[in-house]
C-alpha cells in the first residue's frame, strides 16, 4: 500500500519546466533540472495535503478529499498489520471522520455504532425478532456483517460504554472469532475486518473535562496496545475548510486563540473543529464574528469568560 499526495504530482512537469526558463532567464544562465526538481520538491512539502491518494495491495488506488493529517497514521498502523486501532482525543478533533475516511482509503464498507448509555450486546449482536409469518428469526446488524464480510467498523464513544458492553465483545476484537449469543453461532472475522474504537479519554475513566466517562476494563485496552494514536485538531484541515471564506482568517485565529486560552486556564471547555465548520457556516451566511463569539459563549460563566476577555 503507498500513499501520495495529489499535490506532489499537480502539474510537477510544468512547474519544471516554468521554473527552469524563468530562473535561467533572471540568472542569465542554465539551471540544472536537478535544482529546479529540489526547489520544487520543498516548496510542495510545505503546502497542506488537499486529497490523500492511497495504492492498495490489489493496485486499486482510493482518494479521500481533505483528510485529517493523522489519517496517514492510521493507515500506517493498518499497513503494520494492526486491526484494532484506538483513537483517542478531544471532542470534534475528528476521530469518526478519520474511521469513515480510513474505510474509504481502503476501498472498504464502513459501520459504526456510538456506544452511548442504552446501548446493549443486541446492537452489536443482533436480536430474534418475531416475522409476520409468526416464526422467529435471527437479525443480524451491521457490526456482525463487517466482521464477517470485511469492512472498518467504528466503536464510538468507547469510554462512554457500559464497561461489561465492552468485555463482551473482548473476544470477537482479540480473538478472531466471535460467539454470538444471541443465534449461538461463531462468526469468523474476515482478514479485512478492521475494528476502530474512538474515545475521549484513555480509557481511564472521567477526568475534569470528560465527567460522564467510564475506566474501561484493562483487558480491553489491551486489545489496543501500540495501535492507540491519539488524534490532535488540525490546524492545516481548518485552514483548507475556510479557504475561499470571507472573514474566515479572523475566525481561525480567534477559535486557535480560545484553545490555547482553555489549555492555559485548564477550563471545562471545547473549542473543537465543529466551532470552524458550523462558524464557516455562520460566515457565509454573512454573519459577523462577534455574532459567533457571542453565540459560542453564551453558555460560559463571567469568569470563564473573563479569562478569554481580551481575544
Ligand atoms: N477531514 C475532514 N474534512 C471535513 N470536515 C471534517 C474533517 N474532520 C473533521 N471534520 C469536521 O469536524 C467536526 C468534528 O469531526 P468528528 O465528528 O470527526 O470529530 P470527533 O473527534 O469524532 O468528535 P467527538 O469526540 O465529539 O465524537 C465535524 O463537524 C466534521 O464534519
Ligand atoms: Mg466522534
């Protein structure tokens, strides 16, 4: 599997060939091909990745549109041979998109089941549901299908699930098989089966920030060890979503502005990658930047607000 930018290959002949004349041109003398080629080279290393292109095994070549920057870790860690892969970080860092974005790299159907309070072994396992002929019948979910059939499929909100929900399914993400309780069947897992859960925290249960969290059981964090990434905002990202907006300069550098400012006070605050996206959404809308500060701090106490006064 290799990965490229679109941005290393866009239009790389003609840049040469442009760069070549004009510089020999100003110079008044030949410029080898090789320096122009290294000139080039490092210019586009610094430009942000626009479309991931990845080559599979098979020699299918997948693009992903405006991909986080830890995508490519991920699909290293995959390339590694890895399976199970945890993604932890802060909310609206881009953990989900990242899974959705990984299945379409590898050219894989994807599922994904947020495991929210009330969520029980049947969503995961399936359920024996009465048929309109009277007979009962197994039904199957999706989380059983990728496992079977292939496919990336997203545990989300880990540490938000019942800690027993997760040893239930410890072995079906250890194992390679997985005993259904429900039909009683055991459902191999397919080579291209690649399970990913997201979570908040470590798994350690809550902290300041994530309060409704639960300590996940060691056994399952296992399952992860040496496939946990742990996913950051991405500035670059941000910047390639507000391209072309007006204002949008002053939205990021207030939204980057605030991060720090929570870092710093360690307040119980979030200034995630959802307050640029639905902040865009205000901007073309042609709202002003106050009237998003505003709307964004509405819920803050005067002193949190306070500590932030001044941006
Ligand atoms: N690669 C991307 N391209 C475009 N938008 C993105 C990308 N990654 C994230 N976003 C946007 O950022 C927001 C947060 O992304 P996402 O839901 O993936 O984060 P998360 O880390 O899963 O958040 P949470 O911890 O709250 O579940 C969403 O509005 C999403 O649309
Ligand atoms: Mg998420």
């Amino acid at each position: 599997m290799t990965t490229e930018t679109e941005n290393k290959k866009r239009s790389h002949a003609e840049l040469m060939e442009l760069m070549g004349k004009t510089l020999s041109e100003y110079i008044e003398a030949p410029v080898s091909e090789e320096a122009v080629r290294r000139i080039i080279d490092e210019k586009l290393a610094e430009l942000p990745v626009q479309k991931l292109e990845v080559t599979l095994p098979d020699g299918v070549t997948t693009e992903v549109e405006s991909p986080h920057k830890q995508l490519t870790d991920v699909i290293e860690l995959v390339k590694q041979g890895h399976n199970n892969i945890l993604l932890v970080g802060p909310a609206g860092t881009g953990k989900t998109t990242i899974a959705s974005d990984l299945a379409k790299a590898l050219n894989l159907e994807f599922g994904f089941l947020s495991l929210s309070a009330g969520v029980t072994e049947a969503h995961l396992f399936g359920r024996i549901l009465p048929q309109a002929d009277g007979a009962w019948a197994y039904q199957s979910t999706r989380f059983v299908d990728v496992y079977e059939n292939g496919g990336v499929f997203l545990l989300d909100e880990v540490d938000a699930a019942d800690p027993n929900l997760m040893v239930s399914i410890n072995a079906a993400i250890a194992n390679g098989h997985l005993s259904n309780v429900v039909n009683g069947k055991i459902h191999q897992r397919h080579p291209n089966c690649i399970l990913i859960a997201a979570a908040n925290t470590y798994g350690l249960g809550a902290d300041a920030q994530y309060v409704g969290r639960n300590p996940l059981d060691a056994s399952t964090l296992d399952r992860f060890v040496l496939s946990t990434t742990f996913v950051d905002y991405d500035t670059d990202l941000e910047k390639r979503l507000a391209q072309g907006v007006e204002g949008a300069e002053s939205l990021l550098d207030w939204v980057w502005a605030i991060r720090s400012k929570i870092s710093e006070y360690r307040l119980r605050r979030i200034a995630s990658t959802r307050v640029v996206v639905n902040g865009l959404l205000a901007l073309r809308a042609e709202r002003s930047l106050n009237y998003i500060k505003t709307m964004f701090l509405q819920s803050w106490s005067k002193d949190e607000v306070a500590k932030v006064e001044s941006l």
